[in-house]
C-alpha cells in the first residue's frame, strides 16, 4: 500500500461482492484488484457530489434561494419519476 491511501473495510451485500468479483476477474487491466475497482466507484460518486453541489450554487447565484413553490414543484417532480421507475419492468425480466 502506497504512502498515500489509507485502508478502509467495507461490509457490502453479497450479490455486489460476487459481481465486483467478477468484474475484476473479467477485466483486470482495468481493475487491478477489488481495492481498485472500489477506489474508482468511490472517485466517480464524489466527482458526481461535486458537480452537484457546484450546479446548485450556480443556480443559487443565477436566481436566489429557491422559494417554498420551487421546492413543492421539486418535490412532486422527483415523486412522478418515482412512480414511472417504480412502473418499469425489471431489467431482463420478460
């Protein structure tokens, strides 16, 4: 291990355990270990968190703080998608 990591220990379902697993098997120039392949999910979740904060705070700067209308339309919004996802098929089901 590098000067520059420090261990983590995860407990994950075992489902994800034996995709990642193969995943890894599959593809080791990509991933060259489990640590690997959970170091890049781990980089790409807070590159997503940042871009979501930095969108926030552009909007905040281009129209303000959102107002309880902005917020209610949000949140029927997300609940409408909600229940679209919810309506969908199972992936790989027939």
């Amino acid at each position: 291990m590098g000067a520059n990591v420090k261990r983590l220990t995860v407990t994950i379902p075992v489902e994800q355990f034996e995709l990642i697993k193969g995943m890894v098997e599959q593809e080791p120039a990509r991933y060259p270990s489990m640590s690997a392949f959970v170091a890049e999910a781990i980089a790409e979740r807070l590159a997503d968190e940042h871009a979501h904060e930095l969108l926030i705070a552009m909007l905040k700067a281009e129209d303000g703080e959102p107002t309880a209308e902005d917020i209610a339309w949000a949140d029927e919004a997300l609940r409408v998608i909600e229940r679209a996802a919810d309506d969908q098929p199972a992936q790989g089901a027939a």
